[in-house]
C-alpha cells in the first residue's frame, strides 16, 4: 500500500467552475491535455476527472488525455445504471491494459438525471444494493472467465471480459457517509473517500469502517482512506480567507460570508453520496515549478507535492493507508 496524490480536472461543458476565470478554450483537448502534462510534469499520480449527465463523457475524457500522456493516472467517476457492469468492465480492462496500468476508478452512487439515459432507481438502499451488486459483478469479470452471475439489478451468463488483467486490476474509489454506503465501502470498494472533514470525524469514520470490514467479513486487501480537499492557495493566510470569503459571498449572495462558511466552501463539504464525483472549487490552472514549500506532513504521512505558488484554487486527493487522523494537504488557516 503507498500514498498518492491526485488532482482534479474540471470536466464540463460551462466555464468558470465555482468562480473560477472564464478562459477560451477551457475545455478543450488541447487544454485538458496541458494540465495533464503539467501534473505529471511536477509529481501528482493523476487527477480525479467528474461525471454526470450534462457533462463529455468522463470515460471518452480520461482515454483521450492517458493517450497523450505516459505516467498520468485518471481517476474516471462512472456511475452503475449509465454504464452496464459487462460494457463497463470491457471498457476499464481495455484502457488499463493499453495503458500499462493506469485506470482509477471512482464510483458514484449519487443523484443524476437518470431519465435522460433511460436509468432508473429506488429509495437510497435499493441505489446503493445495485452498486454493491455492480462492484461484485464488475471484479468477477477482471478476475474470472466464463461468469454466470443472476442479481436483483444485474445479470449476464458465460461471460468472458477481454483483454485479460494479469497484473492487477484498476482500483476502485468510492465515497458516502450513510450507512448504506459505509456498508458497501467497508466490503467492496478499495479506497473510501472522505470531504475535508474535521479531523475527529474523519478518524471516527475510518475506525468505523475498520470495524465494519471485519464485521462484514471483507474478501479483499484492507480498505485505504483518502481526502477529497479543495485547497485556495495564496501568498498570506489573510489573503486566502479573503479570497475564500468572497468566493462564497459570489456563490450564495443572500449568505454574509464568514469564515466558518468559507472553510465549508474550502472543505467541499457536502452531504451528497460521493465526494469524489461532484464539482468542487478548483481551477483549470495545474501546479508550476516554484512551488512553496510544503508544510512537514504528520506522523503516518509523507508530504504532499510541491504546490503552486500563484493564486489559485486546486482540489487533491490525499490518500494513506494507514492514518486515522488524516490531515488536509493544505488550507487557508
């Protein structure tokens, strides 16, 4: 088990994301590829890239940007009810092999316009039983040849996914605080991701989650933590809890900004089911050379990459195998 870092690529059709400036060209090949290269330029793993309908397709995205790159690692938020557990499993086994390894899977269990894809579901059990289901099904076919599996959600017969995963399978991300969703990341998923959180309710919530993988009877390696933290960077504390405060006055106008509302903001905290999938404050700008210094990480921790030094916000994912007290990669405190 290792430590990594990812950052966040805006993946939507609409400029500015949170306040970011509107620049041409935001989201184009050119661009999204640029930011790309300059993470694996300056040592990030990869970078988180969101789903939903309304936005590209994440998938054709995270294809299009691992073909012009040589070390970056998407993380590719799919959705269970979008995708079918056989196409989705073909899908991800064919990119990883093609890349040497390098699919992240995030999976997403939260609200979407599932009418316009022909998607329905239930209550928020029966939404988070399909995707227990999906997992199941999903690492059977990495794993096994000539599956019969008959869910209530899913079913295929004799199935075989090709190319064959002889050296690993993409690991899977995956986010919720209900109990539902802490049940199905406790036995199926590899990492669970949290918001900036406060810290005692981070390490409640992993103690927890430790208990419920032996309660359980989890199968697979020990579950992995990460932060899903939005960062705004600036050269004074004062000047980035400005920055954050009136970032949040922007987005919510009938709201006095505060700094208790700005470290919310900061935080992306947020009670939908998964935090890895849903937009959160960054910038279309990547990390540069010059970075400031790193502040020492904490005991269980190595420290994160260097970080850009201009003004800018930047969302990352921190993730260690081991901590209970998980601290953010940077803030404006």
């Amino acid at each position: 088990m290792s430590q990594e870092f990812l950052w966040y690529i805006p993946n939507q059709v609409d400029p500015g994301h949170r306040g970011d400036d509107v620049v041409e060209g935001h989201n184009s090949l050119a661009t999204l590829t640029e930011q790309a290269l300059a993470l694996e330029e300056h040592g990030w793993g990869g970078a988180l890239i969101g789903t939903g309908w309304g936005r590209p397709d994440t998938f054709t995205v995270a294809t299009a940007l691992a073909a012009r790159t040589t070390t970056f690692r998407p993380l590719i938020a799919v959705r269970p009810g979008y995708w079918r557990p056989a196409n989705f499993a073909t899908a991800a086994a064919t990119l990883h092999h093609l890349t040497g390894g390098r699919a992240l899977i995030n999976i997403v269990s939260g609200r979407d316009n599932l009418a316009a894809y022909g998607d329905a579901e239930g209550d928020q059990p029966q939404r988070y039983a399909r995707t227990k289901e999906f997992l199941q099904l999903v690492r059977r076919l990495w794993t096994e040849e000539n599956v019969t599996f008959e869910g209530e959600h899913f079913r295929v017969e004799d199935s075989t996914v090709v190319p064959r995963l002889t050296g690993g399978t993409p690991r899977l991300y995956f986010g919720g605080a209900s109990e539902a969703a802490e049940r199905v990341a406790a036995t199926e998923a590899d990492v669970q991701l949290f918001w900036g959180e406060p810290l005692d309710g981070v390490a409640d919530r992993i103690a927890r989650l430790k208990r419920l993988s032996a309660e359980l009877g989890r199968e697979h390696a020990p579950l992995e933590f990460g932060l899903r933290i939005t960062t705004l960077i600036r050269d004074t504390t004062d000047q980035a809890w400005s920055d954050a405060e009136t970032k949040v006055a922007a987005m919510a106008p009938t709201t006095p900004p505060t700094r208790s509302a700005a470290a919310r903001w900061a935080s992306s905290a947020s009670s939908t089911s998964s935090p890895a999938a849903r937009s959160s404050t960054t910038t279309s700008t990547p990390p540069r050379a010059n970075s400031a210094p790193a502040a020492p990480a904490p005991p269980g921790w190595s420290a994160p990459p260097r970080r850009s030094p201009s003004p800018c916000a930047s969302t990352a994912t921190w993730a260690s195998p081991t901590s209970s007290s998980p601290t953010p990669l940077t803030s404006p405190s």
